[in-house]
C-alpha cells in the first residue's frame, strides 16, 4: 500500500511539517535570511547550500524538515527514490537575475553561477547530488498546484518499479515564496514519526489547503 | 604579493558565496579544487569572471583556469605577470 | 498485460528543413543546417555559428496563419511541428477517442520576452508579451491549434525534455489515461540562451566536433518537434499504420554535477541498462546508437564510456546528429526521435559530422557517411543539466 509518509510545507516564513508548525522567522525577514535562519536550525553543513537559488534552498529545506520524520533515505535503494517537482514559473525569478547581468552593456559579467540556476529541474539536480538519489526525475510546469497531476505520476512510478518518491510543488516568487515537499513510500518505514496517509488526491488536497 | 593574496581572499568567498569560510581559514598554497574549499567547475568559471570583473584579464579557453587556479598564490602570480595587481 | 505503444506521425522544423520530408532530404545528403547567425540579433552574431530555422517570425507567423502579435518563435514551430505530426499520423481529434498533448520546453518565450524586458518596466505597451512568456503557454497554442485536445501539460528537465515528454505519453497509454498522446520538444533560440552557454564555456567557434579528440563544445540550434503516440487498440480501432513501436524507456539522475556529466557516465549507464531491461532486449539486439554527443569534451566522453560500460567491446553503430542541427535542448530528444525513426524506416544511418580522430581514452569511433543498412532497434540518449538522463529504445514497425 503506498502511503505519505510526511510532508513539510514553506509558506510566509513558517515551516509546517506534518502539521506542525515547527520553524518560524518574522515576517519582515527576507526570503534569504529565512533560508539561512532554517539552514541553521537544521544544523546541515552544507556549504553547497549558499550558492543556491532561492528555489533550490526552498527545496533542500523543505525536503530536508519532511525527511527527518522518515526513514526513507536510510530504507530504500537510492536508484528506486524518484524526484518529481512542478511550479507555475519554470526559473523565473533566476532568469530574471541572469537577464539582469547581461542586459547592462557597460556592466557586462554575466555569472555562469546564476546560468546554471535558470533551469527549474535544476532543483531537482541539487537535491539529488545532496542524497545521491539517481532515480527516474520529473519537473512538470502547470497553472497551479496540480494534486492529480502528482498523484497519477507517482503511481505510474510505482508500477514502473520506483520504491519511494520526493514530490511536490517549489516556487520561488516574490513575496510568495513556498515549497510543499511530500514523501510517499511503498513499504511502510520503521521511523515512529511518519504519518502514514493514503497515497490519494483527497488527501493531498487536504494536506496542502491545511497550511 | 600578499596584499594582493589577502585581497583575493576577500573576492573569492565573495564572487563564490563561500559563507562558511573566514580569510584566515584560506591556505595561500592550498589547492583550490577538489579537496579544501571543495570548488568545483562552476566555480573555475566564476573566477575566470573574478579576474576579468576586478583585473581585467580575459581568459578564452577554461582549460587554461587549471594552471591559474591552483592556488591563491599561482592565480595571485598570474595576475602579476598580466602586469593587473 | 498493457497494450504496445506506436509511434504513427512525425512533425519536425529545425535548421536543415521546415519539415519532416525537408529534413530528411538534408540528412541523406549530409547536408548541415548550422551556418553564421542570420535572425537572431546577438551581440555574438559573428562570434558563433548556430542551426537557425531558415524563417524570418513573420514567415511563421504566415506559415501559421495566426498574426496574433503576442504569439513567439517558440510557440510557432511548436505548433507547425505538432501540427505536420497528427496531419501525418491521420488521426481525427473529434473521433470521441482521447487525445493529450505532452510538450517540453527550457526558455519558453524568451526569444520575444528579452526583445521588451527593458520597456516592460517602463510601461505597460507590451505585456500581452508576458502571457505568452511561461513554459506551458506554447502547449496550450498547440493544444488549441490541434484542437478536442483532452489532457495538457509541459514538462521541462533541460536538454532531455522531450525525452521524459515522450515517456509520459507512452507510459498514460499503457495506464489507461489517454489512447494517444502528441508528444514532443521545443526551444527556440534566444540571446539569453547564447550567452548563457557562452558563460559557460561551452560553445564551439566552428562547427561542432561529437567525439572527436579535438572537440571545444557544441553549437546551439533551434527547432521543434513532435510525435503522435498511439495506443495499439486505438490505432486498430482507426486502422491506422505504425511507423515504429517504442519498446523501451528510462530516466535517472547522475547525481554527480549541475552541469557536468559523471567522468564515468553513471546516470547515463543506468538509464541505457534500465531502458533495455524494460524492452527485454539484450545490448547485442541495438542496431544503432543516436548518441546524444553534443560536441562538449565533457558530454562526449563521459558518454561513451557509458556506452562502453553497457556493450563492451560490442558497441554498435553510432553517430551523434547534432552537426546537423545544433543542441536543441528541450527540443532535442524529440528531434533525434523523428531522426531515429527517420533511420528505422528507411534503413539509413545519418552520419556524424565533422569527426576525424577518435578519443584516445575510449577509441570509438562513429558512422560518418551515410550508411545504408536494415535497421530493427535503435536506442537514442538525451542528458540534461540537472543531472537528468533518459533512453529510449524504438523497434521498426
């Protein structure tokens, strides 16, 4: 029986992890120093993580608070975890920092760092170089959070012989930044803290209008 | 040549986003890719942006970064022999 | 248990044609479409060689007959070649059958967004401009240029796009979702794209060199195009004719770099072994290998040592057909796909362009004339930044 195992959501500063409201910065923090307060009180260590887009950390973050309730990384084969993320605005707010280096001729340095974050499946690269998961990747682009274009992914995944998958929806926009990561597995996980809720777009639905 | 390093110090975890490394913590002699500060080859390319953004000097082809980036100290030579420091 | 999957149309505009049948005249007779920058207005345009689509936006636009000015170069070749792919397939979207359109894209609009990104902060004179910018919008224009079109979405994982667009397609036919699907890629060039690549480092000055010693990197292309996958009841149903069956497929993740294959080309082995133990073929049974060799020193080896760690010393007959049009990027998978089945149907293998010596590290070397020969699987590679790596496997029909 395939189930959601946990999930974190990252709205207006608040992390919300299985239902839980389990990090909070002030409203007046920016984005930036939201991602770096919740970096911090996660303890990562990841140096990687300060050269990232906003999307990126949004991801890492949020994928980061949802798999400490689980056992998922440390249960399944890293080749069988499958990565599939959607947003509205494909890399957005990137391109439009790359536009903004190369559309000043007399101040000409475009960044081959901020290039390479002009890819929304870029988010996915950089969560699967950070757990080494190698397994099937999908990044849809879609009007809004789209619970049936999830879930029916995530099912043909499962009869595709995919074991456990990361999925949900990451956009990184001004002043409404959010990430709502979900994990779901095929087997159940020996971590007392999952949730164990049926694989379905009722509850999705539900899980995401409850933050 | 090491008030030219020490300014480099300051570029480098700057251009690079190191936020976790102090100057001090930098090794002039050190390599700078794979072990130590962990740069990869992004980051090779951004320091070739370092060098033409604060010194001018225009590198064509990436391979050439092998040799001017081995170090602090080599990339601060290099940018000497360019006559730039 | 679920049904076999056809590929029944092909749909395709690129640097060597505006159409399937141009770009197969261009293909036999070796003929490149990557040439000095014509249309794009580039601060690069005599720096780099590109594969143009040989049409100004306003002979798209007529080619389309649409003079919508929102509308973009992207969104015009994507719906020409999804267009030509269900004209060719003969299906009828008003059959009552249900009919999807999966396409994938990497910039969107952004040949026309960049145009007016400066005034856009200025005043408000061209922000129909900003509709038509997002990745889904040019799905959408095909959707309704296709028309009774069912289910719509667009994926976008870089330069393997279409590849994954492709996948889905098969894998709603075979779960039941759809009985056909228009699947597909398209990327139209732009100057954010050049100097993003440019910032790189990766482009070549002259025309690109796939796995050869001597490589400096790709040459960036254009194009669009599109298959018709059917569902073996629904083509029954209709009494339609399949051109090839795709019989396998695979994505994984290298998880090694952003932008930078494994030196040992994990993901890429992972996805080839995975896409043939879908189909249940042996590496021996692949005929013919439409590498994705974009002409990068990185891409290129990485690549065939992949190759090398799947078949051995039996590697099979391979080329790379971006000298012929330029990386597409999200355009590129679907591209090769038309090509590979372009190979299957007339038993040809287009050659790889520009190629004198092999890598000393791997020793293979690819077709480079036209080689005629039956030709029963082929197995084509799209790899994308992110780390994105998919296979697909096509069987002549």
């Amino acid at each position: 029986m395939n189930a959601i195992t946990s999930y974190a959501h990252i709205k207006h500063n608040t992390v919300t992890v299985n239902g839980t409201v389990v990090f909070k910065s002030a409203s007046s923090v920016s984005i930036h120093e939201f991602l770096l307060e919740s970096y911090k009180f996660l303890a990562m260590n990841y140096p990687k993580f300060h050269k990232m887009d906003v999307q990126c950390k949004l991801a890492i973050i949020a994928t980061e608070f949802a798999l400490r309730e689980t056992a998922l990384l440390t249960e399944n084969d890293l080749a069988k975890i499958a990565i599939v993320f959607s947003n509205h605005a494909s890399s957005l707010d990137t391109d439009k920092a790359y536009q903004n280096s190369i559309s000043d001729k007399s101040n000409y340095f475009p960044s081959p760092a901020i290039f390479v974050y002009t890819l929304p499946n870029i988010t996915i690269g950089e969560l699967a170089i950070r757990h080494k998961i190698t397994g099937e990747n999908a990044f849809f682009v879609c009007e809004k959070f789209d619970p049936a274009l999830l879930i029916n992914y995530c099912e043909s995944l499962y009869l595709n012989g995919i074991d456990a998958v990361i999925a949900g929806w990451v956009e990184a926009e001004t002043n409404n930044d959010e990430a709502f990561i979900f994990l779901s597995e095929s087997q159940r996980n020996t971590n007392k803290n999952a949730i164990f809720k049926p694989l379905n777009q009722t509850t999705l639905t539900e899980l995401y209008n409850l933050t | 040549m090491d008030a030219l390093i020490e300014k480099l110090k300051g570029q480098i975890i700057e251009q690079l986003n190191l936020a976790e490394v102090k100057p001090e913590e930098i090794n002039p002699d050190s390599p700078l890719f794979g072990e130590g500060l962990g740069l990869d080859s992004i980051d090779a390319l951004e320091l070739i942006v370092l060098l033409e953004k604060h010194y001018g000097i225009k590198i064509q082809d990436p391979k050439d970064g092998k040799t001017i980036f081995q170090s602090l100290r080599t990339m601060a030579e290099y940018i000497k022999s360019q006559g730039k420091s | 248990m679920s049904q076999k999957v056809y590929i029944t149309g092909l749909g395709m505009i690129s640097a060597i044609g505006n159409n399937v049948p141009e770009c197969f005249l261009s293909l036999s007779q070796s003929k490149t479409g990557i040439g000095k920058i014509q249309y794009l207005t580039t601060r690069y345009k005599d720096e780099f060689l590109a594969g143009e689509i040989k049409l100004s936006n306003a002979e798209l636009a007529d080619l389309v007959g649409d003079q919508n000015p929102a509308l973009n170069r992207n969104s015009y070749i994507a719906m020409l070649a999804a267009k030509e792919a269900v004209l060719n397939s003969g299906i009828d979207t008003k059959d009552g059958l249900r009919t999807g359109v999966i396409s994938s894209t990497t910039v969107a609009g952004m040949s026309k967004t960049e145009l007016y990104y400066k005034d856009l902060f200025k005043n408000d004179e061209h922000l129909d401009v900003l509709d038509t910018h997002d990745c889904g919008d040019s799905t959408e224009r095909i959707a309704d240029y296709i028309g009774n079109v069912d289910y719509v979405t667009t994926i976008s994982t870089a330069c393997s796009s279409a590849a994954n667009a492709i996948m889905l397609g098969c894998r709603m036919i075979k779960h039941g979702h759809l009985d056909r699907v228009v699947v597909g890629g398209v990327d139209a060039l732009s100057k954010f794209t050049f100097n993003g690549f440019n910032t790189l480092m990766i482009l070549d000055r002259e025309w690109c060199r796939p796995f050869d010693e001597n490589r400096k990197g790709l040459n960036l292309g254009e194009g669009a195009a599109f298959v018709v996958i059917e569902g073996e009841n629904a083509l029954n149903h209709r009494k339609g004719k399949a051109l090839a069956e795709l019989i396998g497929y695979a994505n994984t993740n290298d998880a090694y770099h952003l932008t930078a294959s494994s030196p040992e080309g994990f993901g890429a082995t992972l996805a080839i072994q995975q896409a043939l133990a879908l189909s249940g073929l042996k590496p021996t049974d692949i005929d013919y290998i439409n590498m994705h060799g974009t002409g990068t020193p990185n891409n290129d080896l990485s690549e065939s040592k992949a190759t090398v760690a799947v078949f051995g010393n039996q590697v099979p007959k391979f080329s790379s057909t971006k000298a012929f049009t330029g990386h597409t990027l999200a355009a590129a998978a679907s591209i090769e796909a038309v090509i590979s089945v372009l190979s299957l149907q007339n038993s040809m293998i287009f050659p790889n362009l520009n190629f004198n010596t092999p890598i000393a590290e791997t020793g293979l070397i690819p077709e480079t004339t036209l080689v005629h020969t039956p030709l029963n699987v082929i197995l084509s590679n799209s790899f994308g930044f992110g780390g994105n790596c998919s296979s697909l496997l096509f069987k002549k029909a």
